[in-house]
C-alpha cells in the first residue's frame, strides 16, 4: 500500500525549493528552455503537485497520472507565462482544474454504480459495517455541499495534510485566507452533519 511522504517541516512561511525569486524553473522559462523548465519543475514542484492529486483523487496510480498530465499541461502553456506569481502556483493551479474535472467525470459514473450496489448488497450487510457506510457517506454529502474553494480546502488540508502556506499556494491566495476557508468549511459540514443527526 502506498502511504503518502511527509510533509517537510519547514517554516510556514518558508519558501519551498524553486518558488522564491530566483526559481531556476521561471530562468529556464524566461530563456525559452522550456524542455529544461519541464524537467526542474518535475524535480521541484512534483512530488507536492502529487500530494495535492492525491488529496483530491484519493488514488495514487491516477494521482501519478495527473501529475504527468499538470507537467506536461505546463509545458504547452510556458509560452504564456507572464510571472504573475510563481511557477509552483500556476503549476498548482493546473492541477486543481485537472483533479477537478477528473472528479466530475467519476462523481457522474459512481453515482450510477452505487445505486446498483446498493441495491444488491448494502441488504446483506452486517449492521455495523452498514451504518459506518451510512456516516462515510454523511460526511461526503457534506463535503459535496460546501462551495468549491472550501472544498478543496478542507481536502487538502486533512485528507492530503498540505500546510495553509501549500493550500495558499495551490488556491492563489494569502495564508490568511487558506486559513479562513479551511474553518468556514469545517463550520459548514458540522452544521450540515448536525442537521442529518437531528
């Protein structure tokens, strides 16, 4: 089974390899050495554009399939590249578009296949195994029903254990606000559970 690397223990604010102003992969963009870029924002940004993809696929052999994906998406895209922000950012902010469109097109198929499921086993199960499913469901209904950016920032924060300065990167955003949409959301899904139990 695979378990995911751990983060590094770095200072919140600490800038992580290649995401500070002299980042080798925005140098190598800005020579036209986009191949060379490509290959130093693999080195650099992929293992953590690979944990935000697993944070939001929840699979690691199409997390590491999206990741070559973002990678490859960047290196189409490194023409148009103007600096705003850094690289790690715009890479991560690829990468969420990607998951996301991924969890779509899956949300639409499990949808229907749980419903056959459903329907030919969840009868025959054990209590207790049935009503653990009862509350793994509750909590992704409630996860589903938060707005999109509280969403995955409740997901990469405790499923993928991203840190807010990471979560702020791959959002586009300050820390502050990584901070404030992770507690909106955790607020909301209580109050959401809460509602299912009463």
């Amino acid at each position: 089974m695979h378990t995911m690397q751990p983060l590094s223990t770095a200072p919140s604010g600490a800038n992580p390899p290649g995401a500070g102003v002299d980042d080798p992969v925005l140098r190598a963009i800005q020579a036209g050495a986009f191949r060379d870029a490509t290959a130093l924002a693999a080195r650099l940004h992929g293992p953590s554009i690979g944990r935000l993809c697993m944070a939001m696929l929840g699979s690691q052999a199409e997390a590491d399939e999206c990741t070559q994906e973002v990678l490859i998406a960047g290196h189409d895209a490194m023409t148009d590249f103007r600096g705003e922000g850094t690289v790690r950012a715009w890479l991560f902010g690829i990468a969420r578009r990607m998951c996301a469109k991924r969890l779509e097109m899956r949300g639409r198929r499990e949808r229907r296949l749980r419903l056959v499921h459903d329907a030919d086993h969840d009868a025959r199960l054990p209590d207790e195994v049935l009503a653990e499913r009862r509350r793994a469901q509750r909590v992704r209904d409630a996860l589903e029903e938060l707005k999109p950016s509280e969403r995955d920032a409740v997901t990469m924060r405790y499923q993928a254990g991203l840190d807010y300065a990471e979560i702020a990167s791959a959002c586009g955003i300050d820390e502050a606000a990584a901070r404030k949409r992770v507690s909106r959301g955790l607020a909301r899904m209580k109050e959401l559970l809460a509602e299912v139990e009463r």
